[in-house]
C-alpha cells in the first residue's frame, strides 16, 4: 500500500487511501461532504464543479486527487470566513443571481479567481471571464450584475446590458 495522499481542502489536511486517478469532485462531496461543488457534465464543461486550486478556478470533474495533492484547494464552502459571507457570495445574493442554484458554485468560484486577476472589469471582460460557465435557467444578466457589484465593492445594483 503506498502511502496515503495529503489534501488541503479549505485550510484543513486530509489523509486518503484512494487511487491517485480519483476524481476530485469525488472525495470532496463522497467523503468529505462538501456539497458545493455540484457533478454536472463530468467533461469540464459546465462548470458546476468548480473549485479554487492554488487560488485558480479549476473543473473537479477532470482534476484527479493526485494532481491535486500538495496544492491549496477552496471549495464554496471554504470562501466564508468567521461566519462572514465572502464579497462575492454576498454580491450574489443582493443581486438575486440564482434561480434554481445549479451553476451558482461555479459562477462564484470562477468570478472569486477572476476578481483576484483582474479587480476592476469592464462588462465585456466580465462576461468573457464567464463564458465556459452554463446557466440553464438564464440568470446571466443578475449574475453578471452581482460579478460587477462584488468588484465595486458597491451595496448598489450595477446595471448591464442584457
């Protein structure tokens, strides 16, 4: 048996027994209980799955727990801190940026690794960030406006073109 496979996941290192070849997404929702990061297409398309290596914005679906080891790794639940919700999740909420909450985990982890980036976007590079992350139910115009809002650092609605 080699030896077990460290993972920090949200500031706490975890110990596992698992192939290396495990999908992220896995251990941190079967074993881990993190439910943030949802399993949508399992190809790393959507971006359901999202999650913050190393502070990037990375598909769970696709990066396996070997790549994963030794890195920093952020899931949704992990952006809070001391009870206190992050700029972007409460950007999120004040805009109303969810319907039926599917892509929300990606779209806020994405737009954290973005802001870091880049912290004052124009609508443009704002939209063009988030593009490889799918919102069935078209909430694209609240959740552009909560990624706008959480860069002004605003409690005002930033308007956009829808």
């Amino acid at each position: 048996m080699s030896a077990p496979i460290l993972l920090q996941v949200n500031g706490e290192t975890h110990a596992f027994a698992l192939p290396r070849e495990t999908p992220l997404i896995y251990v941190l929702r079967n074993d881990l209980g993190l439910n943030g990061p949802k399993f949508g297409c399992g190809l790393g398309e959507c971006g359901a799955c999202t999650v913050l290596m190393d502070g990037r914005a990375t598909r769970s679906c696709v990066t396996t727990l070997g790549t994963a080891e030794g890195r920093a790794v952020t899931t949704l639940e992990g952006l809070a801190t001391q009870g206190t919700l992050h700029p972007v999740q409460a950007a999120f909420i004040a805009e109303q940026a969810a319907q039926c909450g599917y892509c929300l985990n990606g779209m806020i982890m994405t737009t954290v690794a973005f802001l870091a980036r880049n912290p004052s976007p124009t609508e443009a590079e704002a939209r063009a960030a988030l593009r490889y992350n799918l919102c069935r139910c078209g909430t694209h115009v609240e959740i552009l406006r909560a990624v706008l809002r959480a860069a002004a650092g605003s409690s005002e609605s930033v308007e956009v073109q829808p």
